[in-house]
C-alpha cells in the first residue's frame, strides 16, 4: 500500500469517501447479541421545517464525540436518529407557501392538505438527514424514526387511552392561549413574553343607586366589555363599605358585583380591578370561585363578537379605540398613564396572543411530575451543569395542567370520537365501529390534533418499540445521556421524564447534558431580521466538516453561550491542516516501519535506552490520555479538544518532531532511527485516535494510510494510559531545554538576525544544566540553529558583539558579531527586565502576604520562593548585560 498523502487536504473528498465506507461496513449499527457494556443515547429529532441551522451542529456534535468515544472504549452504542411533525410550526410554514401561490388550507380540505403537508416532509427531512451525515454523525440510520410513523403513532394512542381511562386526561371549558394566527390554542410555555409601552386607563363605573362610582385600571379597555364583576382585596379598608354592591358597567348598562378576593394587588391602580373571566386567567379563576359568568367578547379570530354589543365586529385593536373614545364622550375615563408591560406572542408566528375560554383537552400534571421531581432529588437522573436541576424544580414545583389539544390538521389526532345520534364521547385505541351508548354508527372523530410535545414526550422509548416489550427497549432503555440545549428543559425533558416513569418504571435518561446556545460572535441571537444566522453547509464547504466540529467542541464550555466566530473556524482549519502535514511527514519517513503495539513501546521503554525527548512525548501523551478520557467522562468538551489541540500542536509537532528529525530521517544509528520511528508512528497513532471523536474524516484519511491493525479508526480502541510511563524527570528536563532554545531563538528575531544563520553561543551554568546541555548538545545544536556550544567562567562580551539572554538552565550570550543591532538589543533587554520587574513585584506582594502563607500549603509558598529568587538572579544578570552595552 501507497503510504503518501497528498500536498493539501481536501476535505470535501475525504468525507464523502470515508462516511459512505463506514454506513456500508456497518460500523453505526447497535447490535443486539453483542456482549459489550451497552450505550444509548435518542437524537433530538429535528423539526421538519426546512433545515439545520448552527445550534443543531452544535448538538448533533456533541453527541457523536460520545457516540464515537464509547464506541471506541469497547462499548456497544445505540444513537437513534428521528424527526419530529413539528405540528403548528410545519403547519405554518405550508400554510406559508400556499398563501403564496392564492391559497388556504381550507380550500384544500384536511385530507389534501395533509398529503401536501406529507410531500413537504419527505423534502424537508431529505435535507436534514444530508445534514447530519454531512456533519459525520454516526447514527445507527436503520432504526430512524419519524414522530407521525405508525409504530410511533401507535403509542401516542396507547398513552393517550391509557392517562385518560386513569383520569389524568380530561376535557373542559377553560381559558387557554388563542393564537388568531395559528387558529389554535397553545400552552403557557409556547408564549414569548415581550415588553411594550402602552397605556393604563383608569375607568369609572358607577355604583347602582349611588352618586359613588369606583375607578378601575386596565391596559386592555375593550375587555371590559366583558365583565362581569369589579373586585377589592377584602382587607382593603378603603373599599370595605362597596363589599356586596352592584356597579353599572359601562356603554354595556349591565349591574355587575363588587366582589372581595385576595388575587387584588392593593397597590395596582386604585386597588379595585375589573374582572373578565373570558379574557384573563387570573380572572377567570376568580369567576370560578365566585361562580361569575363567563362571556367571550373576543373570538378567535381576534374580532370582537356579538357579546360585545355594538362593536362586534370591530378587530381587537379597533375595538379599543373606540371603546375609549366612547368612555372619553361620557367622561368615565378618569386619567390615562403611560405604562410598560409584558405582551404574550405566539412563539411560532410572533401574533399577540388572546386569552380565551374554549373548550380543550388537558392532562393532569401533578401526579405525573411528583415522581419525575423525587427522580432528580434523588439523582436517579443528574444534570449537568448541575445548577440546572434548580430551574427543573423551580418549574415542575410550580406547574400547571397541560392543554394538550390544537386546532391544526397536522399531527396526531385525539383518539376520540363522538356520536351523532346521542353525542357520547368515545376514547378508544382503534376507530370504533359503532357507539356503544346507542349502537348507531354515524360516528365523527375529534377534529383537533396533539401537541407536538406530546409525542416528542416518549420519544425515548417509543422510538425502541413500545408498547411491545421489544428487545431494544429491554437493551437499550433508560438511555444512558439526553444533550439538549435549556431552552426546551420544560417543553422536553420534563415531559420525558415524567412519561418515562408512567409508562415505563424508570427514568428515560441517566444524565441530561445542557448545551448553550449558539449565538454570533458578538454574543447576539442568531436571527433571519438581524442577517446573522450561519448555514452549517455552507461553513463545512468553505472549512471542511472537522474544522467545524472542532470549533463547536472547543467552545462547548458547559452550560454557557457559544459566540460562534468564523476566524475561529479558520484557526482549526489551520490545526486539521497541521495533522496532515504532521502526517504526510511520518508517511514520507517511515521506511519499513510496521504496525508498532503498545507492548513494542514498552519493550523499549523497560530496556533503558529511550533517549530524553522520546521519554518526555510518551510520557506526556499518556496524560494527555487520561485527562481527555477524564474530561469526556464529566462531559467537559471544551477542555478534552483544548487539552488535544494544544498537545499535538505545540508539543508533538512544534516540539517533538523537530526534536527527532534527525534521528528519523538520518542513517548514522539504525537503532536509533528505528526507535524514534517506533514513537513518532505509536504516538501519531494515539493522537489520531484521541482526535477522531472531535475530527473523524482527516483522522481516519492518515490513520488509514499508517501502518495499522484493524478495519477502521472508529472501530479501533481507545487509548488508555499508562502511569508506569509517565517520567516526570524528563518533562522537567525538556521544559528547560525548551526555554533555553526559546529564549535564543526570541534574541536572534529580536535582533534580526537571520533564522538559518548558524551562531555560537556561550553559556555560564550550574554542574547540574551543564550535565544537561552536554547530553543534549545535538538537540540544541539543532534546533536554536548553532554551530558550537561554550562553557565559560563568567559572560563579560568581550572580543564580540553578543546578545544576552537568561534561562533556568543557563545565561548566555549569542555570539552575533556584525549582525548586532545595538540598540535593538538595550531594547529587548530593557523589556526583560520590565518584565522580571513585574514579575518581582507581584511575587513579593504574595509572600509579604500574612493570609496567604498562613493558609497556603508549604509546597506552593516553597515554589513562590524559589520563583522569586530566580527572577531577582535574572534581573542582576540583565542588568549587568544593559549597563555594558550601555557603556559600549
């Protein structure tokens, strides 16, 4: 095999290749009969409403690190991908694309408008599963689900019958979120509260047979059409005399009570407030308790209705003009204020919302969400961040009957069906035949349709077969890790868990994950009106799907926004650019290298004849393993491909392939050269395999082409780390010699001097970094561009132009001769000891602290001790060096 890589990556090449090779080799699939520990996770089904955009990449991301890690730790993985009807928001942008071509659903009918509905799901979900794959998800695609398929549709119903025949699904007349738009009721958490600046308008109304009238504030004048009491908090002394009393409404003449009820806020307006129970939820309580009537003078369609007198007819917003102009004619407007407040919008369609009464389907939450609040206390499910759990709580602690039913045509329809004999209301699994009240068979089913959440709500195991006690769902449920963004911790998670425990005993996932959000790189919400958002396809064709995801993963800090910066993008294009270069090097240079295990490595480790940078790069990659196993564990992304990034840039390529260039590409020792090719190919090997969870295509591509054991780099194992190689002394010792090397190679650019011109130095140092630059002269020879290396007594600058320099190993002293730039040199040098200077200053400070050396452990104080004295050394050493050239 041709053991070569190309000049450049193309990535659009590579991952086309290498995704079709994995599907058709099967490696995504879960397998049942495997012996393997297990691991699953569901993928957030995406909505069929268009495309992904960057928060889904985002997701989708995350969740194939793990997928790919835990496939690679020996586990067997289930990723289950799906997508979700997406009722109202599917429904709406079909709606969209009729209305662009002069029509309505209603010219349609359902039956054709779901068939169009259909057509544009097959369309919509065609381009989302490009997406994924584009993205390298590996998700076991034979088991893809859809939320309206029919085993999916069936424990819908199941479920449904079921929390109805235990009573926790009923039907009643109660006040719900209208959308005039959508046509639909929506629940609480489908409302985005917004602040607007309008009015209060402080009304009067008379008290019957009385010169008295009470003043009433309201933002929405033309409700009072609709009311039906005035109420006072009963410990309001002001208002205790109109207790019992009957006020005169308004432009309506109809005699309303004064009623007492402790919802009044005493401190809102006058303290006396109008009570519309068809158009506030607050007030429809109200009316509840004091058994008011209930009129709706506002219908669905946001006009007022023939409740409303001499204004049906008029649109909500007319209507309140002409209300007030009305009030003002007779006077009964007592004073009108400027006045800011939250207005409720339909989360889909940006419509104001109007609270109606209409009669819905709700399903009894509290006693599905008491297990589901003991599951998380008792960390039967854990969040991660965990500050997250507190929102959970906060919301279930305090949550409200779900309204259930939407007025739409897509999505689930209620398993109910009413007679039109005798109008019983059957709720049954299957279409019933004929009614079992009356035995008549013109039967109609309910016309309204599930909330979307509904069924998204068992989508965990649902998707696995239930209601059948399916071998998938005896495997793979409860899953092991739900990664979702907090925004949907309500509409989802809760849900999940709360069906979970219901239908199947157990939570539906071990830890839940929270995402941020994807905003842009000023932090803004990626918005369609504010020309932000980022397509994730056209990034990956301008960056490759690596650099993407690597970006995504870097950024993941949990529980935090992500301001996602395309400069970014372009520093880890440079990194997948960097492995490949590191890789085609090693290619091009490993002879008749093979396959080198991690038992050749220890072989050589235990014979003693590893030289220092081979020590040092092996010993450091086994911490590097054991931090990204670590941090992928606690699922701390950001830190594992920060931890990845920085090893294989800056120490294997920056550092160690330098350091062994000579060895592998040279001829002078064989053994020597076999050795360094041995770690050099063991440790690009590891790295590969580390990288591929965040990088699969560009790792697979080089790995491929490397001496290798095994069919895939995804299905290789993980590596895992070996303390007994960790040689702290050699670490120390490169760290020196890096320093060192840094530190000539900032005076030669300091001064201009040409980087391949080869220099002497001279160095005054200690026995012990004498010993250590004599071991290592070559090394340093090599790499600080030298052609020979000095111990003298003591650095004076005589006889030569010399740049000056100090390092823990060594002072020195470039030998530049004519290449010297004086004055550049007194300014490098001034800037070193501002510098020490600083450093000084801050360290005195910290051991002239008396709290810090009391509470400090020895070591630390020990170590800003020895720090400091350094400095003050290095700080002498300059400042002679300054002086002379000074005085030159």
């Amino acid at each position: 095999m041709e053991r070569q890589l190309a000049k450049a990556y193309e990535p659009a090449e590579v991952e086309s290749k290498w995704y079709r090779f994995w599907e058709e080799h099967g490696y995504f699939r879960a397998d049942l009969g495997s012996a393997k520990p297990r691991y699953s996770i569901v993928l957030p089904p995406p909505n069929v409403t268009g495309s992904l955009h960057m928060g889904h990449a985002l997701n989708i991301t995350l969740h194939d690190v793990l997928v790919r890690w835990k496939r690679m730790k020996g586990f067997d993985v289930l990723w289950l991908p799906g997508t979700d009807h997406a009722g109202i928001a599917t429904q709406n942008v079909v709606e969209r694309r009729l209305a662009g071509q002069g029509l309505h659903r209603t010219d349609l009918g359902r039956e054709k408008f779901e068939a169009v509905v259909w057509d544009w799901k097959e369309q919509a979900e065609n381009n989302i599963l490009t997406q994924i794959r584009r993205l390298g998800c590996s998700c076991d695609w034979s088991r893809k689900r859809f939320t309206l398929d029919e085993g999916l549709s069936r424990a819908v119903r199941e479920v449904f019958v079921r929390l109805y025949e235990d009573g926790l699904i009923y039907r009643g007349e109660y006040l719900v979120n209208w959308c005039p738009r959508c046509s639909t009721a929506i629940s609480d958490l489908e409302v985005n509260y917004e602040p607007a600046q309008g009015h209060l308008w402080y009304l009067r109304y008379p008290v019957k047979d009385s010169d008295e009238s009470v003043v009433v504030a309201t933002t929405r004048p033309e409700t009072m059409l609709g009311d039906t009491a005035v109420a006072v908090h009963p410990d309001d002394e002001r208002y205790q005399h109109l207790i019992g009393k009957t006020v005169v409404l308004p432009l309506m003449n109809r005699e309303i009570p004064v009623i007492a009820d402790a919802f009044v806020e005493r401190e809102f307006g006058t303290g006396v407030v109008k009570v519309t129970p068809g158009h506030d939820p607050n007030d429809f309580e109200a009316g509840l308790r004091h058994s008011l009537p209930i009129l709706k003078v506002i219908g669905e369609d946001a006009r007022m209705t023939a409740h409303a007198g001499q204004y049906a007819g008029l649109e909500r917003r007319e209507a309140r003009k002409r209300v007030v102009a009305d009030l003002e004619q007779q006077g009964l407007v007592a004073k009108r204020e400027n006045y800011s407040h939250n207005v409720g919008h339909c989360q889909r369609c940006d419509t104001v919302i109007e609270p109606l009464v209409s009669r819905q389907w709700f399903v009894k939450v509290k006693p599905l969400a008491e297990p589901a609040i003991k599951a998380v206390e008792r960390q039967g499910t854990s969040f991660v961040p965990d500050n997250y759990a507190r929102v959970y709580f906060e919301w279930m602690n305090n949550i409200h009957d779900w309204c259930i039913s939407r007025q739409l045509w897509w999505g689930h329809r209620i398993p109910a069906w009413y007679c039109n004999a005798c109008a019983e209301m059957i709720v049954a699994r299957q279409a019933p035949v004929s009614c079992p009240k009356c035995g008549k068979t013109e039967l109609r089913q309910e016309s309204d349709v599930l909330d979307t959440w509904f069924s998204s709500a068992l989508w965990p195991f649902s998707t696995l077969g239930w209601p059948e006690q399916t071998a998938e769902l005896k495997t793979y449920y409860p899953t092991s890790v739900l990664v979702t963004g907090f925004d949907i911790i309500f509409f989802w998670v809760a849900r999940m868990m709360m069906m979970g425990l219901r239908f199947m005993g157990d939570v539906p996932f071990k830890t839940v994950y929270i995402n941020g959000l994807v905003r842009d790189e000023h932090g803004q919400k990626m918005s369609k009106s504010r020309g932000n958002i980022i397509d994730p396809l056209q990034i990956i064709d301008q960056y490759g799907t690596d650099a993407v995801r690597f970006t995504l993963a870097v950024m993941a800090v949990p529980g935090t926004d992500i301001p996602f910066s395309i400069s970014r993008m372009a520093g880890y294009r440079a990194f997948c650019n960097k492995i490949w270069n590191a890789g085609r090097f090693l290619l091009l240079n490993l002879g008749e290298t093979g396959p080198v295990s991690v038992e050749q490595v220890n072989q050589l480790w235990e014979s003693g004849k590893l030289e220092l940078e081979h020590r040092w790069i092996l010993g450091r990659l086994q911490q590097v393993i054991a931090a990204c196993n670590e941090n992928l564990e606690k699922y701390r992304f950001h830190e594992a491909s920060n931890e990845l990034y920085h090893f294989f840039w800056h120490e294997f390529c920056d550092w160690y392939i330098e350091l062994v260039k000579p060895a592998i590409t040279g001829n002078r020792d064989e053994e020597a050269q076999a050795r360094a090719r041995a770690v050099a190919l063991y440790t690009l090997d590891a790295s590969l395999k580390l990288l591929h969870p965040f990088i699969p295509y560009i790792t697979e591509e080089i790995w491929q082409l490397c001496p290798h054991d095994g069919p895939s780099l995804m299905v290789s194992a993980f590596p895992e780390g070996r303390a007994d190689w960790i040689d702290t002394d050699s670490f120390r010792e490169i760290e020196q010699l890096q320093e060192l090397i840094t530190a000539v190679r900032t005076a030669r650019a300091e001064n201009n001097i040409d980087p391949r011109r080869r220099l002497a130095l001279r160095l005054v140092s200690s026995a012990e970094g004498t010993r250590t630059i004599e071991n290592q002269r070559a090394m340093l020879l090599n790499l600080a561009q030298l052609k020979d290396i000095e111990f003298v007594p003591q650095l004076d600058g005589k006889g030569a132009k010399t740049a000056h320099g100090v390092a823990k190993l060594a002072e020195f002293a470039l030998v530049v001769e004519d290449a010297l730039d004086i004055q550049a040199e007194k300014q490098r040098l001034g800037k070193q000891i501002a510098r020490l200077r600083d450093d000084i200053e801050k360290l005195s400070a910290k051991l002239g602290n008396a709290d810090f050396v009391q509470r400090a452990p020895a070591p630390v104080i020990e170590n800003n001790r020895n720090r400091l004295a350094e400095a003050e050394q290095q700080l002498r050493v300059l400042q002679e060096k300054l002086d002379e050239l000074s005085q030159s």
